[in-house]
C-alpha cells in the first residue's frame, strides 16, 4: 500500500519555522536601529504567511491522499483509491501557486477539496483563530507591497487609524509573538486531529 502523507508533519513543521522566526525577531534587536529593526519584522511576517501557506498546502494535499473520498464529496468526481503527492498537489493547484485572501479565502480555498465537516474546516473557522488570520494576510501583504490598497486592510485588520510599517506594528508590544503563537496553537490542533 503507497505510503500516506503526512499531515502531522507538516503542523510540526510549520511549529518549528514559527520558533525559529520568533528566535530571529527577537535576536537582532540588539544593534540593530530602530528601521532595521522593523525590517526583520517585516521579513519574519512576510515568511510566517509562506510557511503558514505551505502548512495549508500540505494539509489539503495530504487530507486528499489520506482519502479519495474528501474531494470525491466536494467535486462529484470518483477518484482512485491510492493517489501520488505530486498527483494530489496538481488537482490543488492546477499548475499554479497556491494562494488564498484572508481566512474567508481560505475557508472557500479547503471547500474545494474537503467536506464542510472536514477537520481543517472546522479548526480554520474557529473563532478564536479569525482575528490572526485576517491580521497574518493584511500584515503579509502591507509587508510586500505597502499599497494604498493594503494600508485600508492593514488597518481594518488592527483595528487602528494609523500604521507605519508591518513591522513597525508587528515589534512592539509583543504583537509578532501573538500572532506566531497563535499560528501555532491553530498548527497543534491541525496535528491533533490529522489521521497521519
């Protein structure tokens, strides 16, 4: 029997990238201006969203692998038993990136491929994770691009009238931390309910 991808893995994964990030935001600040410092926020906010995303990626890929039947029930289509990573990632990304807006674009992105019931659904939208989310994708984006665009969802996201930088936000008050840490709380229960 072809070996089953590990979704566990991928959660613990993405725990151990979130520490290392949280180490590296919170080593440089010692010689670093005040600028620079923001910076490294920036970069570490910018890299938590690609290592959450690949999280997401792999989950899916693996919630299709471990069984056939969650995409089954979401696109009609009866697909083999036994289906290849590489096979189970194409049928998710299409010969694109992945990508998704905010935790509703999220959430439409896994209705795809996984039930309503399905347990990255239900954990995703839990409450208690929302406001992350939503923080984790405005701040990414204010990070890269630092559009007028992203600047109105930035501060929708953070409930505030003024923002300099992502990471200018991010650094102070332990605001990286909380939403690293949080990330990781989603990532646990990801690890808890995944079959493999």
């Amino acid at each position: 029997m072809p070996k089953k991808k590990s979704v566990k893995k991928s959660a613990r994964e993405f725990i151990e990238h979130a520490d290392e990030l949280q180490q590296f935001v919170a080593g440089p600040a010692q010689g670093l201006s005040d600028q620079q410092n923001s910076w490294c926020h920036d970069y570490a906010v910018i890299r938590l969203y690609r290592e959450f995303e690949q999280m997401m990626l792999s989950a899916i890929v693996g919630a299709i692998n471990n069984s056939t039947a969650t995409i089954s029930s979401t696109t009609g289509v009866e697909f083999p038993k036994h289906l290849t990573d590489e096979v189970c990632e194409y049928l998710v990304l299409g010969g694109n990136y992945f990508d998704f807006k905010g935790r509703d674009g999220l959430i439409k992105t896994l209705k795809k491929f996984v039930p309503d019931n399905h347990y990255l659904i239900t954990i995703i939208k839990k409450d208690k994770y929302k406001q992350t989310l939503e923080q984790l994708s405005a701040l990414r984006n204010y990070a890269a691009h630092e559009s007028a665009k992203s600047k109105r969802a930035v501060l929708n996201a953070i409930g505030q009238e003024r923002v300099g930088s992502a990471g200018s936000w991010l650094k102070v008050k332990g605001r990286y931390g909380a939403i690293s840490d949080k990330l990781k709380e989603l990532a646990s229960e990801v690890e808890i309910a995944a079959p493999y």
